[in-house]
C-alpha cells in the first residue's frame, strides 16, 4: 500500500512524544502509518462519493496526524520521566490521541473521517 507521509514526519509531528524503549531503541513508525493510510483511503472513496477532493499536501497530512494518533493510543507519551532513575509520569492516552485525532479530523472538510472514526 503506497503511503503519503514518512516516519521522519511523524517524528517530527510527535516530538517528544516519540521515545525509545526500554532497550534504547526507536519503534517502528510503520505499522500506524499503514494503519492511517487504510483509513485515508476509505475517507478519499467516501469524500469522492460526495463530491469532495483533497490535496496532496491535506491528504499527507491528515495521513501523518492520524499515524501519530494510532502511535499514541499504542504508547502513552510522557509527562516526566527520569532516564537514570527509570521512572515516568503518563498523560492519559486519550488526551495525546484526541489531540492528534482531531487535527486530522479538521483537515478533512468532507465529514466523512469523522464518520469513519466514530
């Protein structure tokens, strides 16, 4: 499945809310952006259907916001951590994925990623 956005941008979309594991290393980007572009694709058909059209430029983007919103609802991002002391804080999960959620959500004016997300 052909994607339009990269794991550099998510990266850069999540900032520190992208970290390393337990063992120092990054996690793999892809599976939420494969994730977010199976559900773009469906808001295209459904956008189409209704007479609506995106850019390319709306279509990566809402693409890399939504792979940020899978990321975090799989990884709670931080409020504090301690790297030497191995300890963290969690924000609530919903509130990173509904931030991320959202700014995709506003980026479709057909409606129909609303529909599909509900």
């Amino acid at each position: 499945m052909a994607t339009r956005t990269t794991e550099r941008a998510v990266k850069q979309l999540l900032g520190s809310n992208y970290g390393t594991d337990h063992m120092g290393n990054e996690p793999s980007l892809r599976p939420y952006i494969d994730t977010a572009a199976a559900i773009v694709a469906r808001m295209i058909a459904c956008a189409t259907r209704n007479g609506f059209t995106h850019t390319e430029t709306e279509l990566e983007l809402i693409e890399r916001w939504l792979a940020a919103h899978y990321y975090t609802r799989m990884d709670p991002t931080y409020t504090s951590k301690t790297t030497a002391g191995a300890s963290g804080s969690f924000t609530s999960p919903k509130d990173d994925t509904e931030r991320y959620r959202a700014s995709a959500v506003e980026l479709d004016d057909s409606g129909c990623l609303q529909t599909i997300l509900m």
